[in-house]
C-alpha cells in the first residue's frame, strides 16, 4: 500500500531513474540514463540523458533520448531503446559546454532522429 514516502510501484523517483542501464533490442548495455530532462510547464518527463562510451565516466558521451523511446525491462533491471550501436554513435549528443552538437534546431532533430530507429 502507497503512502505519502512510498510511491506506488508504477512510479519511480528521478534520483532512482540516475544510473539505471540502458539496453539496445540485442540485450547489449548501452550506457546509462545521467539524469531526466522535465518538461517545465507540463511536469512530463521528455528526455533521458544517456551516458555512452566513456569508462569510470570519464569521457562519456551524453544523448538526449525522448522519453517515449525507452521502455523499462524489469527481467532486465533496465531501460530498452530501439537503437544499435553503430546508430547510437550518429545520434544528436550535447557537446562537453552541454550544447546540442548540430546546427539545425536541435531538439525537432532529436525526436525526428528516434522516430525513425532503422534508418
């Protein structure tokens, strides 16, 4: 039974959703969500930063992913996205000053970019 401390099961805190593993459809680890980006006047979650390719977190790569590209796996303690690899290394990421590296709108190109998984 939920209460005011205890959140019910289909809810997790933001702090809890930090570090959890990110998995592509071939149950290899991605990388990890650093933080959740909140959509300030909704209160929706839109994005999750993943952490990619780095080690110990030295000279990871951060994407945006929406939101609704990831669903969590509980057999696998994770989130899974549709996206491979090789595919993830041409995503939009944000630059080391926290900028989107691309130079069109960024964020249209953000979503544009995980609805279409297999180009």
């Amino acid at each position: 039974m939920a209460n005011a401390t205890t959140p019910p099961k289909r809810l997790i805190a933001s702090s809890k959703v930090a570090g959890t593993a990110v998995f592509n459809l071939k149950g290899e680890r991605l990388g990890h969500v650093d933080e959740v980006m909140i959509d300030k006047q909704s209160g929706a979650v839109a994005y999750a930063v993943l952490a990619f390719g780095g080690f110990l977190g030295f000279n990871d790569h951060h994407f945006p992913l929406p939101w609704s590209a990831l669903r969590y796996d509980p057999a696998m303690d994770g989130y899974v996205v549709e996206i491979d690899r090789d595919r993830l290394e041409h995503a939009p990421r944000f630059t080391p000053g926290g900028a989107l590296e691309t130079a069109d709108p960024g964020w249209a190109r953000v979503d544009t970019f995980y609805r279409n998984p297999g180009a």
